[in-house]
C-alpha cells in the first residue's frame, strides 16, 4: 500500500513528464484500479505490453524523484510548516505548496 501511494504522489508531480499513453496505463491501474487483462484489451495490446510499460513508467517516476527530489523536500518542507505554532501562517506556507 505505501508504494501504491507513493507512486500516486510521483505522479502528480511528474506525470506530465510521461507520454500520454503512458499516463493513460497508469491511471487505468493506479486510478480506475482495471487489471493489466483490462487494460490490455481496452487498447488492444498484449498483457506483458501493459505489465512492462506499468515497470518502465514506475521506474521513470522514481528516476524523476531521485534527480529532482521535488516530493522530499515538500515533504521536508511539510514537516517544518507543522512546527509553526501561528495557524495563520501555516495556511500561508501551505496554500504555497
């Protein structure tokens, strides 16, 4: 489960890096929850097409994360807003992430 949500939050940062087909697959697995069977033949492609393809995007997701690191300093960034005792500048800090 936690890759699952990981992945999910890799790819609102770094979806729109992926081809659209590619964010087509993955919203049908990680979104729609359809099986690689569902989905391969919703577009007419082979099972191990989907299952590669789902492996190739992940691994982009993650190659994304590790060079931009975009999700762990918002992460970072969500820890120190939580230290902040002003509730008023908490929603500021927040509403800029």
């Amino acid at each position: 489960m936690e890759k699952f949500v990981y992945l999910n939050n890799l790819f609102d940062i770094y979806g729109d890096l992926l081809t659209e087909k590619q964010q087509e697959y993955f919203k049908e697995y990680y979104f729609n929850n359809l099986s690689y069977g569902e989905i391969s033949e919703k577009y007419q492609v082979s099972r191990n097409a989907i299952f590669h393809q789902l492996r190739i995007i992940e691994n982009k997701l993650f190659f994304y994360e590790e060079k931009l690191k975009i999700y762990s300093k918002k992460q970072s960034i969500n820890d120190i807003i939580n230290l902040v005792d002003n509730e008023k500048v908490k929603r500021v800090l927040k509403d800029l992430l």
